[in-house]
C-alpha cells in the first residue's frame, strides 16, 4: 500500500517528503552548527541581568560531547545540556523542565562570549562573539 500511495504521490505532482534524519551525530549536526555558528548563543537583557542563551546549541546538542563557554576572556565553564534521547522519536527534543536553556549573570556584564563545542568525535570547534552581535529585543 505504501508503494502504490508514493507513487501516486510523485504521479500527481506532490512531492514525498524524505524520512527526516536524526541528526545525533557530529557528521550529522556538524554541517548545521558551522552553517548557523552566529546563532550559538545570545543575550537577553532580563529582569535587571544578562541571560547568555544556548537554546540554540540544545536544539543540535545530539552529536555533542560538551559545550564550553567563557566570558570577557575568564576561565571557560561547561554548560551542562540536558541529555539526547537517542531512543525516541524525537531525540533532540528538548523537555527538560529542571534545566533552564540560559545562565543568568549580572546586568551588562557580558561583553565577550567565548564558546568552545565538543563533537562526539573528538573533534572541537571554537567561535567568540561580541555582546553586540549576540543581543536579542
């Protein structure tokens, strides 16, 4: 039945849509994460402190061993990402709720986020941003 309803599909003129990837591997997320590397991390201006977001990085976290970050040139600190969930359907879901995708600091007090990444296979990829570049409304 399924070969008959994809090639109807393809027929008619509609396209099928590829069975979407997992991407829980560094080769798998490594393409994205050097495409999109400027949205790695932001910061927020909240509630009188800086809130330095990684949502971006949780949502490719599969294929990640650590991600590391250091501000204003300061020693570097591992932010702890919650776990991939290689067994489900969704494995970079992310649903954590006693994990915040951000770490709060004093107001203006970020003006250089360093952020170095670990892929699962060794590998590393390092990339620096000025608060500027970063800012989010």
């Amino acid at each position: 039945m399924l070969r008959t309803l994809t090639t109807t599909a393809f027929l008619v003129g509609f396209a099928v849509p590829a069975q979407a990837q997992n991407f829980t591997t560094a080769n798998e997320v490594r393409p994205i994460l050097d495409a999109t590397k400027g949205s790695w991390v932001a910061v927020r201006e909240y509630d009188g402190k800086d809130l330095l977001y990684f949502t971006h990085l949780l949502a490719w976290r599969c294929g990640l061993d650590q991600i590391h970050y250091a501000l204003n040139g300061g020693s570097e600190r591992q932010f702890d990402a919650e776990p991939c969930y290689e067994d489900e359907p969704q494995p970079n879901a992310i649903k954590a709720e006693d994990k915040l995708p951000y770490v709060a600091f004093d107001l203006k007090s970020i003006d250089l986020v360093s952020v170095r990444l670990v892929y699962d296979d060794g590998t590393e990829a390092v990339t620096s941003y000025e608060r500027a570049q970063i800012m989010t409304p």
